[in-house]
C-alpha cells in the first residue's frame, strides 16, 4: 500500500464529529482554574494564527492557477471546508447565514408580543419574502413591524438585497385590536381618526399637532405616513389611489400604501409614523 496515499471519505470524521469533540473541550477547560484557562486559551490562538496564515498563503497561491477559482467555491461549499475558513474570517458569510442574522436579531421582539418572523423565499436577483407569524400576523401595527424591524434588519445585514416583501399568510386574521409594533417606543399615544373613516383599500387624511397624516388601509391592517412626498415634501393625499398604490400628483412618485416604498426612486419613501387601532380608534405617537 502506498504510505502517502489519502484516507477513504468512509474513513474521515464527520464536521458534527470534529465540532462536537472541541465543544467537549471547551466545557472541560471551562471547569479549569483561570490560569489554566488562559494558557489553554493562548495555546489555542497561536495554533489558530498558524493555521489562518497557512490557509491565507495556501488560497492566495491557488486562486491565480487556471480554474482555481471555480475549485475554490465548490470546496467552500463542503461544510468542514466552510466551517473553518469561516472561522478563521477568510470568508464571508453566505447571504444565508446573513439573513438568518438579520431575522434572529428581531426574533426576541417579536417573540415578547407572541409572534415571530420566517422567510418564505428569495426571488434572484435580489429580493426576498418574510411572512409574520403569531400575534404578528395580521395585527394593526405589522406595517411599522415590518418596515421599522424586519426590513431594516435584512437591509444592514444584506446590503444587496433591494427589495424586501411582506408576504401574507392565508389563515391570517384581520380582526386584532389593541396591538404595537414592538419596535415603536412607548409613549403618549393621540387619537388620529376613526377606524371607520379609513375606506377599505384607501386613504384618509387628518393633522395631529399641526402634522399632516395620510392614513391607509388594506386587509384589515392601517398604515400611516407624513403626508409629504419624499421628493420634494408636498403633499401625496390628493393624487390617484389603486392597487394598492398612491401617486404624488405633482410629479408622479408611486407609494406603496403598506410600507411607503416609492417605486420611481427606491432610495427614498414616505415617513412612517407609528400607528394602532384600538377598537375604533385609529392612534398615532409622533416623534419629539
């Protein structure tokens, strides 16, 4: 047999094998004495920076032959191979890891007012579909839940995703009252308007301390923005509703009415103000 040749794939650990005997360590070491533990520990840091300079040297060596960069990715693909260099920073995180990221970093919000948030799907190239589960399904305020905690937490942690969509779920009620978003402040709420003055798949208008408002509702779920264009901050209420859809009638800016994203420049939207229905009593709580 030939002493150099490679171990058969039957032979090699596994990467739950490999992880799960240095979580052994670490929960043995941790019961040491703190002087034990820091020499474990420096140990531990002069084999990482070993390892990262060979693996640094090894893939600057092999990413300029013909091909190699190809090789690269599919070697990153295996689990052990992501694992560690993952670990040792040489890598980036997949979009996935990022978006599991994002949406754990709300997930305790949401979980204290008994929701709690999935993502459904990516739709290449660059947009993805969350969907509310729980309380946060359907309640009043899931328009500031979303586009003030879910959609800003897959923004910072995926930059290059542009479009993120609230998908709605088939058995979601629409009849859930006295409910804020977990990511408005609490406050001094003020009565707006009535429930019952918002048209269904529609707009209304009202000014709370000199503001001007624009309420909207679809679905049993009110938003309510500024009524001030992101372009130039005149008002949208008096242009075309549908779909959906409002039209700033002074220069043609399309809103969604659900998130107050504008369609004709993604890079701006309308001011989302925080809202609540209470019964019949559409409130909001401007900022100070």
């Amino acid at each position: 047999m030939n002493a150099h040749a490679h171990p058969s794939a039957e032979n090699e650990p596994s990467f739950d094998s490999l992880t799960g005997d240095i979580e052994r360590f670490a929960a043995l070491i941790a019961n040491w004495e703190e002087s034990q533990r820091t020499v474990a520990f420096a140990h531990r840091q002069a084999i990482d920076a070993l390892h990262k300079a060979a693996l640094r040297k090894l893939i600057a060596e092999v990413k300029v032959a013909p091909g190699a960069l190809d090789a690269l990715r599919r070697a990153a693909s295996d689990p052990l191979v992501y694992g560690v260099l993952r670990y040792h920073g040489l890598i980036q995180p997949s979009q996935q890891e990022r978006l599991d990221t994002a949406l754990a970093s709300v997930r305790p919000m949401l979980a204290a007012h008994g929701g709690d948030v999935e993502l459904v799907a990516f739709v290449p190239p660059d947009t993805v579909e969350v969907r509310f589960l729980g309380n946060c399904d359907g309640c009043s305020a899931s328009t500031m839940t979303f586009v003030a905690g879910v959609k800003r937490a897959i923004e910072e942690h995926c930059p290059e995703i542009k479009q993120v969509r609230q998908v709605k779920s088939a058995a979601s009620s629409v009849t859930k009252a006295n409910f804020t978003s977990p990511f408005v402040d609490t406050g001094i709420w003020t009565l707006a308007i009535l429930l019952d003055t918002i048209p269904e798949e529609g707009i209304a208008t009202a000014a709370v301390e000199g503001t001007p408002l624009l309420f909207a509702r679809k679905d049993g779920i009110v938003s309510c923005f500024q009524d001030a264009c992101a372009h130039l901050g005149l008002p949208v209420s008096g242009g075309p509703v549908g779909d959906g859809f409002i039209r700033c009638p002074f220069h043609g800016f399309k809103y969604d009415l659900m998130t107050g994203e504008c369609l004709t420049a993604p890079e701006v939207q309308l001011r989302s103000v925080p809202v609540r229905v209470d019964g019949n009593r559409v409130e909001i709580r401007l900022e100070v």
